[in-house]
C-alpha cells in the first residue's frame, strides 16, 4: 500500500472517532444506536451481525467507511459457520459493485457459488442467482443471465416476496436491453415498478423507475429517460438517500448533456458531486468531474476539462474502475483532439480501448472507435478513417444501442466528400437524415427543460416546508442539549466514552491499515504470477504438446533410440524457445525463424517426413537485425499442418517467406493442404481456425494503432482453380533492433 493510500485509511480512522465522539454527546442518530449495540454486544456471532449492521448503513451513508469496514468484516468471518461467512462475502461484493470496481465485484459473486451447495437457503440461493446473472448481463453473456435470473424469479414467487420480485424483475429488464430487445425490457421494467410500490420500499421504487429511464436512454428516447428520472430523483430525496440522489442527479445530467442543455447539465453534474462528497462515494464524484469536464469540452474551455478529467482518473485508478476511467480517457482523447495534438489524442482512445476490452464494454468501445475515425478524418487518412468508423458500425448492429450510429452515418459520410465519393457520400448522408427524421431528441429537448423547471420549482417549495420543520426541530433539540448539559454526570460518562472511543478506533485503524498492507502485497505477487503464467501457457497448444508425448513414448516402446533423441532434443530446445521469448514484445527474427525450424522439425518428426517445409528470410532483415512480435505466424502454420492435414497430401508442402517490402515486414504462409473449404466441415477446426484468425487481426490493430502504420492480414486459396491450399498474407510495422525493442 502507498504512503498516500495508509494516510488516506489513518485520515479516514480518525474521521471515524469524531464521529463517535458527536454520536455519544447527541445518542440520537441510527448510527450512533448501531455503534452502542456493537459495543455492548457480549455474544461473538451476534456481535459480528452488529458489526454487519454497521457496514451496511455506512454502505448507504459513508462508502469510504463501507470499503474499510468491509476488510474487517471478511477477514473476520473466517471463524464464524458457513452462513455468516456468506454474509460477509456478500457485503463485500456490494461494496465492490457500489465502488465501481467491476473485477472484484464478480470474483466475489463467484466465490459465493460453493455456498449453494453449503447452505441449504431460498435467501442464499436468491441472492446468488440474482447477481449471478446480473454479472453475466454485464458481460454480454445474456443466455446465462437469463438462466440464473429465471432462477431466482422462480424462487421469488415461491417466497411470495415483492421486494424481492421487484429486484428480479428490474434484472431481468437490463438484461432484455443488453439483447437490445425493447419492448421485452419496458415490460419487465414496469412489473419491477408494480412490485415495488406493492412493497412501500420508497428507494426500491425510485431504483426501478431508474431501471426503466436507464432503458429508455438507451434506446434514444432522451424525454421520457429524464422524466423518469425526475421521480427517481424526487423518491429519492423524500427517503434521503444521498447515494441514489447523487446517481440519479447524474444520470439526468448526462441526458441534458446529449441535447445540448449545458447549463442544466452542469447544474445537475454539480448537484451529483456534492452528493457524492457528502457520504464520501469517491467513484461517484470521479464520474461527476469526468461529466462536468464533458460539459467544459462542449463550451470549449480546455484547461478546466482537462484537470477535472485528471483529478478523475486518480480517483478512478485507486478504485480500479475500468469503464470509469475508459469514458475518461476517451473525454480526454476528444479534448485533445480539439486542441489538435492528434497523437496524444489517440494514444488516450487507446488507454480507453484497453479499459473498455477489460470489461467487455462492447457499446464504449464503438463509441471510441468512432472517435479515432474522426482524428484520422482531420489528418486526411481516410483509409484509417473510415476502417475505424466501419467497424464502430459493426459492433453496434450487434451490441449496444443502435440509435447511436447515426452519428457515424454522418461522419462517413463527410469522409467519403472530403475524397470525391459522392455517391457513397449522398448514400451516408441519406442514411444519417432518415435517421433524424424519426429521431425525437432535439423536439424533446423543450419538453425537458420545462420538465426541469417544474421539478426546480416544487423542490424550492419542499425546501421552505422542510426549512420551517427543521427551525422547529432545532428549538427542541436545543431545550433537551441544555437540560443535557447541565447534568454534570452525564458529562463525566461523555469522557469515558470518547476515551473508549479513541482507544477502539486506534486499535481498528491500525487493523484496518495493516490487513489493507499485506492484502495489497499478496494480490499483487499473486496477480503477476498469474499474468506471466497466463501469457506462457497461451503460447502452447495443449494437443500439440500432448501429441509430442505421444510420440516420444511411442519411440520408447519401439525402442527407437535415435528418433526418440532426436526428438526429444528438438522438442525441448522448442519448449525453452517459446518460453524465453513468449513474454517479450518483439524479438530478432533469426529467433523466430529457429523457433518456427524446431516447431516444423518436431512436427516432421511426429508425422513420419510425410510433409516437407520451406522457410526464406531476406539477406535484407538479418543484416538490419530486424525484429517481430512472437509465435505471430506459429498459428497459420498449426493450421496449415492439422487442419490443411498435409500428412494425408503426396507432395505435401509449407513455405514461409519474411520479406521487406514499403517499409514494412511482409509475410507469406503458403501449403498445399485440402483447403479451407474442405476444412470448414470440421466445426472443431473452423472455430480454432477463427480464434487464431481473429486473435491475430487484434494484434496487428493494436501493432497499426501503436505505430500508426496500415498493416493487414489476408487469406485465399492456393490454388484458386481447385479450391485447395492456403495462402496467408501478413504485413506488420517494419522495426529493427534498439536497447528499448525486447
């Protein structure tokens, strides 16, 4: 843990004893009956509930408080049965959620799966199905979500329970608009409504009429997304739960962002931060300064954007939050872009791909895909523009809202004037018109707006009526503090309390300081183990290397000793190749060419010489020591022997030729196997084939986004005349040798 990070958890301790202090001179808040109940608690488990108890309140009034507690909690229920160890895990997963932190979120809604089997519980089994397919909506795993969401719907019929059917059903709408299936999702949305005013939960109803604005904006009907907003809002505000208060008040924010109503926008933004300040939520004030420099960017004031997104993304960073500082960096890329310093520009779009890619995001990453397009369009490389703007297209047909295409109609549509296409320009600008004619954000947009106006005028009226109530309520409070402190025993009792106080906040921060310390360590000597486990294992083909010892334990039983050496030596020196040089970024090409001679020699072995390989490396790359990223060819050649079978082939060959051509590094794959044709039959084989073809593709995007090249990679036939064979081309970024290359 950094110093800045212990002082923050030390700061936050001590914040926490003069709250104690203030809750035994005043004994009147819920959280002052909470902390007395823990402390006079004598039974270990019940005592632990209490603790429980605390945490959720801070939960909703001190997310701060919330996450160190949480650490508490966990570790000490590891002495306590199976059902209070779920508890605890719980608590800490709905802290991971409310923080942002997306990855901790659903390891913890995993590890609450052993319990189904555990605890033999409607409740448990509830709320794990619940969040189970809520985690796997998220990720766009809709199928399975919709599995365990049936489960727990079933299970809430069963009890008969309406909080607990509004909470089902609520999912189970997101879940309908992931699918980008409407209607289905409004419907499930508005049963969650009725479930919830049948419960009397005020913050439950405010949370569906959320649900039920979220899918509208989705869907681009800014109008009614506000409206039901506003009751959020307003529901929100009756039960004084500042946390949905700072969401909502955010939410609407947004909306008055996209139809250009800033200085609403920036109302409700600022709204949402001092919310957010109040009950310490960090992630949620991050949010608010990345919408407020959204906001800035509009009105072009540069310098303020800038350092509102800065001072988000270290919030964000501390609290891991990865479409938190994904939406940020790409706010940041767009103020770049404004400014005119492209390359900055794209290199934050690129931080905002790698967070959004993290968490699946598929919607925010064709929102930053179309903005790289956009940079390439004003440096005039309509190449560029338009692959990027293409593709941005693509994932919204399948995944997100489809309504936010239109903007990269337009913007295609520009690109193909600014090159003289004009039929592909009118065809564009057709697309994008049609669109507007049906769209009805910028009519709603005065209808919002005189939705915010009457909001605003009814909320000054509840603030005179809660003014006058809170005059009166001060005048008594004040006549009871007095009659209070003219008790001179009760404030002796105040300084033992505040003594027993600090002692046990000292003791906890210390607690809390030390178990956050050595957590934060073992995560991260546990997170690069895992990472360079990861990386070594995804370079090995487990079937070729099971195979490989099949061979070898065939040559034993023959008691082949040359081959069986021969194969050995070949097949270990392979094995030490990939594993020294899987990790690096880029290595000499003479390394690759030996690690692609003992790939084919090995393969040669186990097939019995019944292929013969080829491999050709231009004078030209050796004496400029040039270099390339790893195994990149290793899956095309797998294919061209397993899938091409070129051990069934008379005359069965693989080429591979390395070449420079225009300043970039030319590969060339070719056998002579049954083709791909032939080869699609295999389902198995297709789907291994379209993994490498796919992982591949991503690398040299990457590799063109990096160095701003236009590398590409294309397969065809062979023999385009009989359909059989295999030709891959492969251009990469020419780079050659340097201290910083590997």
């Amino acid at each position: 843990m950094s110093i800045s990070r212990s002082s923050r958890y030390l700061k936050g301790a001590f914040i926490a004893l003069l709250s104690v202090c203030s809750f035994a001179v005043f004994g009147q808040t819920s959280e002052a009956q909470l902390i007395k109940s823990y402390k006079a608690e004598q039974d270990p488990s019940r005592k632990f509930m209490r603790m429980m108890a605390l945490g959720e309140y801070y939960a909703d009034h001190d997310i701060y408080l919330a996450d160190s507690l949480q650490k508490v909690i966990l570790k000490k229920s590891r002495n306590f049965p199976d059902s209070i160890r779920f508890n605890a895990l719980f608590f800490s997963a709905r802290v991971a959620r409310i923080q942002g932190d997306n990855e901790e979120y659903s390891r913890k809604i995993l590890a609450c799966q052993p319990f189904l089997n555990k605890l033999n519980s409607d409740e448990v089994r509830f709320n794990v199905y619940r969040h189970l397919g809520y985690y796997h909506s998220s990720v766009l795993e809709t199928e399975t979500a919709d599995f365990y969401l049936k489960m727990a719907l079933k299970l809430a019929k069963k009890n008969r329970s309406t909080t607990k059917l509004a909470e089902v059903n609520s999912f189970i709408a997101l879940n309908f608009m992931q699918e980008n299936a409407k209607d289905s999702a409004l419907y499930y949305a508005g049963i969650a409504i009725q479930y919830s005013r049948r419960s009397g939960n005020k913050g439950l109803l405010a949370e569906a009429f959320n649900i039920q604005a979220e899918i509208y904006d989705f869907f681009g009907q800014v109008e009614l997304s506000v409206a039901k907003n506003l009751i959020s809002l307003q529901l929100a505000e009756e039960v004084q739960n500042v946390y949905l208060m700072a969401k909502f008040s955010r939410e609407i924010g947004q909306s008055q962002t996209i139809i250009l109503n800033l200085d609403d926008a920036e109302y409700y933004f600022n709204r949402s931060l001092n919310y957010a300040k109040r009950i310490r939520d960090y992630r949620q004030m991050a949010l608010a300064l990345t919408n407020l420099a959204q906001v800035q960017l509009k009105r072009k004031q540069y310098v303020l954007a800038t350092k509102n997104a800065q001072r988000s993304i270290k919030y964000l960073t501390a609290l891991n939050d990865m479409n938190g500082l994904g939406e940020t960096h790409n706010i940041v890329g767009l103020i770049l872009k404004d400014e005119k310093k492209y390359d900055l520009a794209v290199n934050n779009f690129n931080k905002a791909l790698v967070y959004y890619e993290s968490t699946n995001n598929r919607e925010k990453i064709a929102g930053v895909y179309h903005n790289v397009g956009t940079v390439f369009q004003k440096q005039r490389k309509y190449s560029n523009a338009l692959n990027y703007l293409n593709r941005s297209i693509e994932i919204r047909e399948k995944f997100g809202a489809k309504n936010q295409i239109y903007k990269t109609y337009r913007v295609i549509a520009a690109v193909y004037k600014e090159i003289n296409n004009k039929d592909e320009s009118l065809k564009y600008m057709e697309l994008y018109l049609n669109y507007l004619d049906s769209n009805t954000t910028v009519q709603a947009a005065t209808k919002i707006a005189e939705l915010s106006e009457s909001y605003r005028s009814e909320q000054r009226e509840r603030l005179i009526r809660a003014q006058t109530d809170s005059i009166e309520r001060a005048r008594q409070e004040q006549y009871v503090a007095q009659t209070q402190l003219e008790n001179s025993d009760l404030r002796n009792n105040l300084q033992t309390y505040i003594i027993i106080a600090f002692l046990i906040i000292v003791s906890l921060a210390g607690v809390i300081i030390f178990y956050r310390w050595n957590q934060t360590k073992i995560k991260q000597e546990r997170k690069e183990a895992e990472m360079s486990q990861t990386l070594l294992r995804a370079q090995m083909n487990p079937h070729f290397v099971f195979n490989a010892m099949s061979v070898i334990q065939s040559y034993i039983y023959e008691n082949d000793i040359e081959n069986s050496t021969k194969f050995l030596v070949n097949f270990s020196r392979l094995m030490r190749l990939i594993l020294e040089n899987s990790p690096k970024e880029f290595i000499p090409i003479r390394t690759e060419v030996e690690i692609l001679n003992k790939y084919l020699e090995t393969q040669k072995l186990r097939f019995e010489d019944r292929f013969q390989f080829f491999i050709e490396t231009d004078k030209e790359l050796t004496d400029e020591f040039a270099i390339i990223p790893p195994m990149i060819t290793q899956p095309f050649i797998e294919n061209s022997i397993e899938h091409g079978q070129l051990h069934t082939i008379e005359g069965g060959f693989i080429r591979i030729r390395f070449a420079k051509e225009k300043g970039m590094l030319n590969i060339t794959i070719e056998d002579n196997g049954i083709g791909r044709g032939s080869s699609q039959q295999n389902k198995k084989s297709s789907a291994h084939k379209s993994m490498a073809m796919e992982i591949t593709r991503e690398r040299i995007d990457n590799l063109n986004l990096k160095y701003r090249t236009e590398g590409f990679m294309h397969v065809e036939d062979f023999d385009k005349t009989n359909g059989s064979g295999t030709r891959v081309l492969i251009a990469l970024p020419y780079n050659v040798e340097t201290a910083e290359s590997y």
